[in-house]
C-alpha cells in the first residue's frame, strides 16, 4: 500500500504515516499464512483442497498455493479479484447484509466439503466478513436479512449476532466440519475481540460453545420480535466442544488486533514516540468510546513527555438515531472533537483495519485540537452531526476522512493516541 494514501488535511506527518503502514503490514493476510505454514509444515494428505471465506480469502489462499499443491479451491470473499494459481474457483458474498449470492456461496461451500475423503485435507482460510459471505439458513433468507439488519440498528455486539447465526445457519456454529470427512485445518485471522474461534465468521469449524438460551437472552435484550424464535427453539443444536468431529479439526489463529497494535508501537518506537498499549479489547458505543479515549488523550497530554503514540484496538457499535452516514470509527472520531477542542499537538485517530468503515468509504478519521474550531469556521456543528449519524460528511468537509480504500486484511479497529 502507497503510505502516502494515509495523508489528509491534519495528518501530515510521515512519522504517523509509517506507525499506521506497520500496523496494516503486520496482518498482512497472506504474510500471516505464509509465516505460520513456514514454521509448520502441512500434514501428509492424498489431496489438499483450499476453502477461503471472509474479507482476506484472496490473499490468504494465493499464500497456501505458493507453498502447497492444491487439487482445487474454492474462495468466499467480498471483492473478488484475479488470482494467480489454477483450479480455484471464486465467488462474492454479500456483505454486511447476507443476501442471494451469500446463499449460493454457502450451498457452494457445503457441496465443495462433502465429497472428501479421510485421506484428504481440508485448509480452510478464515477471515472476518465470513458470518454474511458465505450463509445456507434454516430459515427464510428474508428473515434472516431482516434480523441482520435489526441487530445492526440496535447496535448488538458481534458475538450476540454471531449467537443467533450459529443457531440459524448450516454452515456455521461448526457446521461446516460436520459436513466433510476429511481432517481439517483452519488458519484464522482473527476480526473478533480477544480472538473466540467460534465467534470469527460464526465458526464453520469450531465447536459452540453457546446454548440456544443464549440465543433467545440476545433476541429478549433487543426486544426484537421475529419469526426466527420459534426456529431457534426447536433447531438442532449445534456441536459443543465434546463432539468427536473436533478430533480431526485444528483451528489455529494467524493475525489479530494485538498484533497490528503492537508493531504499530514496535514503528512508534523506532520513530522517536514514547509508547503505552491501551489493550486491544475496547467495545462498547462507539461515541461513549471516542469521550474516553479523547479524556485520555487529553490526561496523557498533560502528564506525558512527547512525542508519544498510545494505540488502542477493539470494535464498537453504532446505535442508529439519525438517517446521516458513518461508521463506528467515525462516529468515535467525532465524538473525540469537543473533548480536544482547543488542545495543541495531539491528534486522534481512528482505522478500520479493513479501509471500510461502515458503508462508507473511509477507513476512519482525524481528529486534533483544532478540528473544533476548523468545524465551527465552516458553519459544521458537530454535535448535530453526531445526533445525525452523519460522520461521514462531518469528516469529508473537514478534509480528514481517512481513505486508503480495502486492505484485504480485517483485525478490527484501531485508535492512535497521539501527542507531537
């Protein structure tokens, strides 16, 4: 990626340029699964198949061909592109809504798995955006849209949906591993806090560990009134921990959210930056997020010698209240504004790892001291924006929409706490 494409009004310092590359770079998908392999080498196999879902399935299973040789493969992904190596077929999902093509891809999934044999292997490549990409319910395909969409709105977390897509889909919850008798290992790059395999794209091979009353406690807390509840009562469970088709699965993580933070702080270092690592398990509304990471800004600023760079990692919702547009790093970016306004040498800023922040096509955005000020010249008020949802336009007249376009990685979010 041209680092340069980080640079926006306010953010002109090619310093936190190289701290925000590093960051990218280490989750690099196909690096990931090249190191992994390098060091462990695949089992002896009378055939290998690929199987790449999620946001990262290109890059992921081109690495696997570089290093394997794969009878066929099959990819999963959002923005299909050209790849390098014979006998792999790719097709796109729908995404963050599953739609008809997320249903064929599913299908597809499920008859490219059932026919191997013991002595095959199966690789999966699992990265984030695989719980709407690939989709085969037990319900309507309306309902299941419909749910998507509300849990969205309400602002439910990642691991209350992917409760509830568990229970509703034949693909995931482990669903995938019950289907096929070959052995099977996953490499995984991780888009869920603290890294639960059964949570990233809803676990095609993990087992559950949630029980279909966890998935009646999520649809009771967002009082969402759905056909779906009669369905999750009396579905099939899903398989649990002790199920024996987990003998012949090895789930492995690649990549996740501490790793890019901790090479971002690893560059800071190299670039002069004193350096504090805020953990990488930050949830919760993004703007009660963006107050207190900006209160902490505002501490470190007063305390802290500079240059400094915290880095903080993680993944908040959006409740919806206006009909503006945004995402959550956006929206934590702009509520941060007043919380800064009138501070000199700080900026914060906030990435979506994958350059897609929400339905939008900006990975995030810069905030510093004088953002408030900036705004209030302009006639921006960023309250109402705020109030609106509308991130988006906030930042794009500001200047300081961050725009890298997709990264084919996903490992969440980050926020750089900076001081100059």
């Amino acid at each position: 990626m041209d680092s340069t494409q980080f640079l926006t009004q306010s953010l002109q310092d090619m310093r936190i340029v190289e701290v925000l590359s590093a960051a990218l770079d280490a989750v690099d998908p196909g690096a990931a699964v090249q190191r992994y392999l390098e060091a462990n080498p695949l089992p002896d196999a009378s055939r290998v198949f690929a199987l790449g879902i999620g946001k990262a399935a290109v890059p992921m299973t081109q690495a696997l061909a570089g290093l394997a040789d794969l009878t066929r493969a099959l990819i999963i992904t959002k923005h299909a592109s050209v790849v390098d190596f014979e006998r792999v077929m790719v097709m796109e999902g729908n995404h963050p809504v599953p739609g008809v093509a997320s249903l064929r891809a599913g299908r597809e999934a499920l008859d490219f798995v059932s026919g191997l044999q013991p002595d095959d292997l199966l690789v999966c490549l699992i990265s984030g955006g695989g719980s709407a990409l690939m989709t085969d319910p037990i319900v309507l395909l309306a309902e299941l849209q419909l749910l998507t969409s509300s849990l969205l709105a309400c602002g439910a977390r990642i691991d209350e949906m992917n409760t509830l897509r568990r229970r509703l889909d034949r693909v995931k919850g482990g669903g995938l591993a019950r289907a096929t008798r070959a052995p099977i290992l996953s490499l995984i790059l991780s888009d869920v806090v603290g890294s639960p395999i059964e949570a990233i794209a809803s676990g095609p091979t993990a087992p559950d560990p949630t029980t279909r009353e966890d998935a009646i406690v999520v649809l009771e807390k967002y009082n969402l009134q759905t056909p779906v509840l009669d369905v999750i009562r009396s579905a099939l469970e899903t398989p649990k921990p002790d199920d024996l088709i987990f003998e012949r699965v090895r789930n492995v993580i690649v990549g996740d959210n501490a790793l890019a933070a901790r090479a971002a702080l690893v560059q800071a270092q190299r670039e002069g930056f004193e350096t504090e690592y805020l953990g990488s398990g930050w949830q919760g509304e993004a703007r009660q997020v963006g107050l207190e990471l900006g209160r902490s800004l505002v501490s470190a600023a007063e305390s802290k010698r500079t240059p400094f760079c915290m880095v903080a990692g993680g993944e908040t919702t959006v409740t919806i209240r206006g009909s503006g547009t945004g995402g959550r790093n956006q929206e934590l970016a702009l509520a941060a504004v007043p919380v800064l306004a009138g501070l000199q040498n700080v900026m914060l800023i906030t990435l979506a790892t994958d350059g897609e922040d929400g339905p939008t096509d900006a990975a995030g955005a810069v905030v510093t001291g004088e953002s408030m000020q900036r705004a209030i010249t302009m006639g921006l008020e960023p309250e109402e924006y705020l109030e609106r949802n509308d991130s988006y336009a906030f930042f794009q007249k500001l200047g300081d929409s961050l725009r890298i376009g997709p990264t084919g990685t996903n490992v969440n979010d980050l926020v750089f706490l900076v001081g100059q």
